[in-house]
C-alpha cells in the first residue's frame, strides 16, 4: 500500500484493527486476538463482523491527541 491511500484511511475517525496493530507495534493476528478477548487497550467497536478502533482513544493512549495526531507515520 502506498503512503498517500495509506494517509487517507488515517484521516478517519475509526481505525481498523491493522492499523491498530501498526500504531502498537504488535502483529495483526495478536492485535484481531485481543480485539476478540476485548483486551485490547481501547475500546473495540463491532459493527456486524467488523471490529473498529475510536481514532481518539488511540490518539489518547499514544499520547498524541494533540493537532498532530496520529499522522500516516506510526514509527
């Protein structure tokens, strides 16, 4: 994926757990295991089989809520 699409999915207001995983440094199974288990950091929002991510309370446990943000970079 390219960064301009990858920028883009970030400009919304949920993440996906990819993301997710990407921004925790941990790998997607591990990231899809704990978003199952509820166990992720952040509250996980399911929407039928899809399981999403408030950007804020990723933004807020990085502390980066700030009008940074969460960017297209998450190293």
């Amino acid at each position: 994926m390219d960064a301009e699409s990858s920028a883009g999915r970030l400009d919304r207001l949920t993440l996906n757990i990819e993301d997710v995983a990407r921004l925790l440094g941990i790998n997607r199974s591990t990231a899809y295991e704990l978003a199952r288990r509820d166990a992720l950091p952040v509250p996980v929002i399911r929407l039928g089989r899809r399981m999403v991510v408030s950007r804020r309370a990723m933004e807020a446990l990085l502390g980066t809520d700030d009008d940074s943000g969460l960017g297209g970079d998450a190293a």
